[in-house]
C-alpha cells in the first residue's frame, strides 16, 4: 500500500479528485436524506412492509 500512497503523492492536481468525490459523496447523501425525511408514512409503511410479503401481486409502491 505504500507504493500507491507514494505514487499517488507524486502526482500533481490529484487532490482535486479527492475534493469531487468527497462533493459528490456528501451531495448525494444530503439529497437522499431529504428525499426519504419528505416520504409520506404511508408510502414508508408500504415499502417496510412489503419486504415481508415475499412479492404477492399488487402489493407495488406508488409512484
């Protein structure tokens, strides 16, 4: 691993990558945050319930 650590070192302009993932790991993790705060309770209830019953037809999640 320090070969890698090493190379990755030498490189000029890399942090730049480091500073985008990192962006976009945060920017998703916000946006589905929300996203699942806002979900209606009935809409959670469907989705908790529907993995007890082993896909029966009509049970689907409303868009």
């Amino acid at each position: 691993m320090k070969i890698v650590s090493n190379l990755l070192e030498n490189i000029e302009g890399i942090q730049i990558y480091y500073i985008v993932g990192l962006l976009i790991f945060v920017t998703l993790f916000i946006v589905i945050s929300i996203k699942t705060y806002r979900m209606p309770n009935k809409e959670a209830d469907i989705i908790k319930n529907s993995i007890l019953n082993d896909n029966e037809p009509g049970d689907s999640i409303p868009s």
